[in-house]
C-alpha cells in the first residue's frame, strides 16, 4: 500500500478505501485487487479472498513473476526506440536550425526547434550524420538498453523496509487457498518458484 498523507483524515485512515471493499464485495462485478503487498502474503490473501465468496465470484490469481514473455519486452524496446529518436529528431532540427543560411545572413533558430531540444538534453547520438543530410539520424539501442526490461520507477511500488518483510513471507497463491484457477502469465510455476 502506497503511505499516504493527503491531509484529510477520512482519506488518511484509508475509510473511502475499506468502505469501497465492503461494498465491492456485494456488487458482483469483475474487480481487480492490486495489492502488492497483501497479494504476496498468503494470510492477507486468504482474507481478501474471504470478503469475495466463491458462490457469486470467480475467484482467479494471475501470477506475473519472473521474465516477462518477448512480446512485452519488444513493445517496452519499441517504445524506449521511439522516445529516443524524438530526442535525436529534435537534436537534429536544432543542428539544421543553427545552420548558417549564407556568408553574411545570421542564424536564426526555429522556436519549435528550441522546444523540442529541450527533451533532447543528455542524449547523445552515437550515428555520424552524412554532411547535408536531408534526414535525422535513425536512433538505435545500444546493448546495455536492450537488456532493460522494464522502466525504472522514481518510485517503487514498495519501500526497502516492507520488501525485506514481504520476501521473508512471500508464496505463490495455489488453488488450496479458494482460488478456482491460478495461471502463470510470465513463466511457468517451477519458473516463478524459482
């Protein structure tokens, strides 16, 4: 659970929260339960699973641990791809922009060229641009970026303090605790085990 400090003290003490678990558990409807923390601890499932009962819920684990599948690490490489050639385009414009347009005329720098250079700082392009090239250079992942398979978070989902206290009580959920299907969405139970 994310610490929260709004400075209201109904939202504080987490009451919308447990009001909307009260009533989502008589509303049969498809909910998803994102609790990082909770989902990892048997105990704190099973209570979960007990506010939802089986006679009126399909109750379901998706387990997502491990590797993710090539199709979600491609899309994640495409979308790192595309953000970094905005950045190269941009660069690009700003260079062409900066060009002298004569002997004597001076050098005038296009506004929207300057705005998008902006987004372009820290990046560097590792491709030689051919002289009176027409086109920005085509940016590349190098391998180290290849490896990233997810983005990092300015924030984790969970603080140091909580991880090292989930860990030591972590399990995999098993159709044992009420669940009527567990699926391993990323890798295969012994996988995830591991």
């Amino acid at each position: 659970r994310p610490d929260v400090t709004f400075g209201i003290s109904v939202l504080d003490e987490l009451g919308v929260r447990k009001v909307l678990g009260v009533i989502a558990a008589l509303i049969p409807r498809n909910y998803v339960v994102l609790e990082v923390k909770s989902n990892c601890i048997k105990t704190e499932r099973e209570e979960i699973l007990s506010r939802f009962p089986a006679s009126q819920y399909r109750r379901v684990a998706h387990v997502a641990i491990g590797a993710p599948p090539t199709g979600w690490v491609q899309k994640f490489h495409d979308g790192m791809l595309q953000e970094k050639q905005q950045k190269l385009t941009a660069e690009w414009k700003l260079k062409q922009a900066m060009k002298p347009q004569g002997d004597e005329q001076k050098m005038e720098v296009d506004d929207t060229a300057k705005d998008e250079s902006k987004a372009a700082d820290g990046v560097k392009a590792e491709v030689k641009e051919e002289p009176g090239s027409d086109e920005p250079p085509k940016a590349q992942l190098t391998e180290e970026e290849k490896k990233i398979r997810f983005k990092p978070q300015l924030e984790p989902d969970l603080n140091e303090l909580a991880l090292g206290q989930v860990m030591r009580l972590c399990a995999l959920p098993d159709a044992e605790e009420g669940f009527d299907a567990v699926t391993f969405v990323w890798e295969d139970e012994a996988g995830a085990q591991d």
